[in-house]
C-alpha cells in the first residue's frame, strides 16, 4: 500500500485563486464543476477524481470528473447517493476512506463496479453550502491501494469548504456572475483567515489568541472550550454589541436539557445552534462547533450571533477555525493531549463500551493502535488505594515479547491494553507468561503492599477486549472478596473458569456454606486429599484418561477415586453435568478461601 505524502501539493491560496480566475471567465456550470475535480485531484495528490451533484431526493448523481480516463459511467451504478458509503460520507459531514474497496462492506454489493474502475482505495468528501450538502467528491489513485495521510484529509476537507461557498453562492437566484464573485470572496476570506490560523499553530500560540483572531475576523464574540465544557479561552472584537453572551461552562447552564442535548451532539462530532436562553443568561444565540482532536472531540468552539445574523460565511469560519485550533492542539501540545493521552482515551471508551463496533479499527487505526488479539490487565489492590505509579512501575516488568500498548485509570485501578500473538489459540501462552511474569515480580518485593492484577483471557480482536476488561476485573473484585492472604497475586481469568462472575459478587459466608455442603467430606480429612485433587484434574481435563496422564496414576485408579467421591459427596461426576457444576464451583470456594491449595492438581 503506498503513502502519498503532502509534498509539492498547491496551497490553499493557490488554490482559491486557480478557482478565482475559472469563476470568472466560464460561464457553463459544468464546466466550473470539471474546473473543480481538477483542482481537487492536484490539490489531493491522487489520480482521479469524480464529483457528484443532488439529482433528487437523497440521490446523487456524477457531475464531472478529472482524470486520465473517463470511469463515471460505471460510477453511476456503484454511487447512488443511497449507498452506505455516500450514506456515512453525509452523516459524518467529514472525510471517509475505504482502505480496500475489494472488501469493505460498505461498497460490497457492487463489487463488480469497483473492479471495473479499477478502485483499490477511495476517499470521499461531502461539500456542503450552510447545513445543505451541495455535492460529494470521490477521489482515488488508479488501481492503487493508497493509505490517505491525515494531510491529505485535511487538505480535502479545507478545500470542500472552499467549494461549497462558491457552489452555494451560484444557486442563488440573483446575478450569476455577482453570484460568482461572491461566493469567491467569501472563498477568498475563509481562506486568508485559515492562512492566518494556520500560521498561529506553527508558532505554538496559545488559544486566547486563537479565539481574539476568530472574532476580529467574524465580529463576533468567541469562546473555547475544552472537553470538560470549562471555557479556555475567550476573545471580544472592539466593535462588538457588548451583550451578555452567557456561559456554558457553568454546570447548571449545561444541565438544561436544549443545552445538554445541544453538547452531546457536539461531542459526537456535529456542529449545533443554540437559541437564545434569557433564564439561564444565554441572551445570544450561539453556533458551537466540535474541535476534533484524533479520532475524538477535545472541546467546542463557540461563536455568539452579535449584531448581525448568522450566515454561510459565520459557518464556514467556525468549521475552518475549529480544525485550525485542532491543528494548534496537536502540534504545540496546548491540550496537554499526547499520543499517550489519546490511547488512554481510547482505551477508557473501549472499556467501557462507548464505541460502536464497526468505529473501533478507525478509530484504533488513529491513535497508532492495531487491531488483533488482545488481553487486558487490571491492576487493583487489596489495602489502602494503589498508587497508579505503583502500578506502572509493576507493568514496565512485563516479558519483553508482549509490549505495553496503552494504559487508563478506571474507577481507581490501572487497565491495560496488551496485543498477543496470533495462532489457533491466540496468546494463551503469552497470557501465562505474563502471569508468571508479574506474579514473580509482586511477589520479591515489598513495594506492591497487597497489590494484586486480574489477567482476562485472550479477546480475538478489540471489539472484544469489552467482555475481556470485565473478567479481568472481575478477576481483581474475586480476590478483593476472599482475601486471602495465601492467594497467588496474580490470576488469569482461566484459573478462575465459569464461576468467575458469580464469586466476584458473592457473599462469601454463603459460598463457604455451600462448598462444605458439595465437598466437606473431601477436605475434612488428609487422607482425602488425593480425592480433592481428582476432582479439580478431572473437571479440568474431562474424561478419565487425561486426567490419569496429569496425576501421573494408572486410569482405574481415576475410576476408583471417582467412585469414592460419588460415595462421600453423592456428586456424580461422570455423566451428570450438574454435579459438575456444583463440585467446580464449591472447589473454586475452597480453593479461595484458603481451604485446600490454589495449586491443587497440578504437577508438582
């Protein structure tokens, strides 16, 4: 697959002024159109591109196009404006890339179009005059498989704004050409502003001057903040009618429900208008747009409507400056957000299960993350609260085949994120090496107090490492339960097996209750500890030759002691899967509670 970089591609200004002179000498609106594919292609770096105009309700059809051959006919079978991929494209109001057109289910059912386009990779572009999408450019390399860098993107996303205000400006029923001049000086503005913003990321400037540079440029008070809703930086032109604006950062302000559903839209990536809210002191209308930092929001950027009504060019600004202070947030570290920041963020959502599967690889992908098997690690205590240094520091102990990927404080205890390798059973040895790992290391040194870490079993790929966080910390809330001052430090999920929800909640005086009812007569007695050990390699292994080969004794010695154990316990174990279940779950008990050794049944 091959990257193409930014390198040699035309500026934004450029740009603008290529369009400029188009606007100004064609007459025939497709022909501007095709004016625009072209300088879309250039300023993209790729091969092709096709743009797509509303034909009727919710579809789109092919406009124009540039490239060395002509493949829109085809495209007109596999874009619809109904597809999921234009679908996404419109939803999302921002770039959306199809690594492999040959397997992305968004393009899967046309298939054979995309062959015979010879698309490997396409990313497409909504441009959008206000809140109406105008048109969507597709754009790709030729039978190349191509990795879009985020410049690229960018780049695209500017250069649509651009393309919206003068598509916008050109349907309006007024004189075409002042139409076009207008629509080109609002290109021109935006893009000069963008310039402007651009240069105060580079140089590290902070984001009160950020915000004075928005409202100087649209007359208009402006806010930032940050993704806690506090605000960060504010900026008053001179000129502006001195209203109150109101403040969002105030916690019962944001608890109105216009507000509260007005943020949770912005944090989801959508721009949002507020109307005036004179009892909570919002006596301006306000435009807030999300500030996208990575694959999440950081903040909002808010625009208040002083003096003049909001229009097309109020938007397109906002949507410019927020990316620009997403620019500045990423490059000078005003957010304090690196890399490390943005994969704990991640891993928090993952968690938790606040993305969606189908979002987790892009999202992943973003944050310089791969997707694969994973297991997770939760690193509690028992005693006064670990520290999560104390934490890390056992975590940088970790064998050298398995690298610490990410890392995030939940509910007071450190989770972790750690890649396996793959195979049939993928990472089982891997997990156990890291058991072994960090059992040992916890185990040498006072410094970890009762510190003690659950390990989940292996999670295919990460839209399961959900489940596996909540075993892993199950694992920790089991051994928090019992306290048992002779459990091992460390424990996989697997050591645990099915019980393991039930005991991380259990009351553990009912459980030792039940575990003597089920195998009381087993460990009453020394003399019965062979039979104790039977039943853990038994249920273990399932049948009675494996569970002979593991205890090192003839197979009818197997069959005797089952026998035996029927008599005591009146536990059937072969062939009644409920007295499995009961004489595993009251083994497990006793086994925690410190009443028979944790390791029983294994080699010595």
């Amino acid at each position: 697959m091959q990257t193409r970089n930014a390198a040699g591609r035309p500026s934004l200004r450029s740009a603008v002024d290529a369009l400029g002179d188009v606007v100004r000498v064609i007459a025939d609106p497709s022909m501007l159109a095709t004016s625009m594919a072209e300088t879309f292609r250039k300023m993209v770096s790729v091969d092709r591109c096709a743009i797509f105009f509303p034909s009727g309700r919710d579809e789109f059809r092919v406009g124009c196009w540039s490239g060395q051959a002509d493949y829109t006919p085809h495209l007109r079978h596999l874009i619809t404006g109904k597809d999921p991929f234009t679908a996404e494209i419109l939803q999302r109001n921002a770039p959306v890339v199809i690594p492999d057109s040959r397997t992305d289910w968004r393009v899967a059912d046309e298939l054979d179009t995309t062959l015979r386009c010879n698309v490997r990779s396409m990313v497409g572009v909504p441009i959008f005059s206000g809140a109406v999408p105008v048109a969507i450019a597709y754009l790709d390399d030729e039978g190349s498989a191509t990795r879009f860098s985020s410049a690229q993107l960018d780049t695209a996303r500017e250069f649509a704004m651009l393309c919206g205000l003068v598509l916008g400006q050109r349907e309006r029923p007024d004189s075409v050409a002042r139409a076009r001049e207008t629509g080109l000086a609002l290109a021109r503005r935006t893009q000069l502003l963008s310039e402007d913003l651009g240069k105060l990321a580079y140089r590290n400037a902070s984001l009160a001057e950020f915000a004075s540079l928005i409202a100087d440029a649209l007359n208009r008070p402006v806010s930032i903040y940050d993704s806690e809703w506090r605000r960060v930086a504010h900026g008053q032109p001179p000129r502006c009618l001195r209203r109150p604006a109101g403040e969002l950062s105030d916690p019962s302000v944001r608890a109105h429900p216009r507000v509260e559903e007005a943020i949770a839209h912005v944090t989801a990536g959508k721009a949002q208008m507020l109307p005036p809210l004179p009892a909570l002191g919002l006596d301006l209308r306000s435009l807030v747009t999300p500030i996208p930092l990575g694959a999440t929001t950081w903040g909002g950027l808010a625009v208040f409507e002083a003096g003049r009504p909001f229009d097309e060019y109020d938007n397109h600004v906002t949507s410019v400056a927020a990316l620009r202070v997403a620019l500045a947030l990423s490059t000078a570290h005003l957010s304090h957000r690196t890399t490390e920041e943005l994969r704990e963020a991640f891993v928090v959502d993952l968690f938790r299960g606040a993305m969606a599967a189908e979002a987790i690889p892009r999202r992943a992908e973003a944050v310089g993350l791969r997707d694969g098997p994973h297991a997770v690690c939760v690193v509690g205590t028992s005693g006064p609260q670990t520290s999560a240094r104390t934490a890390r520091t056992l975590l940088e102990h970790l064998p050298s085949a398995t690298a610490l990927v990410a890392t995030a404080e939940i509910d007071g205890w450190l989770a972790c994120l750690l890649p396996l390798p793959t195979g049939p059973e993928p990472g089982r040895a891997a997990v156990e090496a890291l058991r072994d790992n960090l059992a040992s290391v916890v185990s040498a040194s006072s410094n970890y107090g009762r510190t003690m870490a659950g390990i989940s079993t292996p999670a295919k790929d990460l839209a399961h490492c959900e489940r596996a966080y909540r075993d892993a910390r199950q694992v920790v809330l089991t051994l928090q339960r019992f306290d048992n001052p002779h459990l091992p430090r460390v424990v996989s999920a697997d050591e645990i097996g099915g019980g393991l929800a039930l005991l991380s909640t259990a009351q553990v005086d009912e459980m030792r209750v039940f575990a003597q009812d089920k195998l009381g007569p087993l460990h009453t007695a020394s003399r019965h500890a062979d039979l104790l050990a039977t039943v853990h390699t038994f249920l273990r292994t399932g049948n009675v030759l494996r569970c002979a080969h593991v205890l090192g004794v003839h197979e009818n010695t197997i069959r005797y002691r089952l026998t035996k154990i029927e008599e005591l316990t009146g536990l059937a174990l072969v062939g009644d899967p409920d007295a499995q279940v009961q004489a595993s779950l009251a083994l497990l008990v006793l086994r925690l509670t410190g009443e028979c050794d944790w390791n029983i049944g294994l080699p010595k």
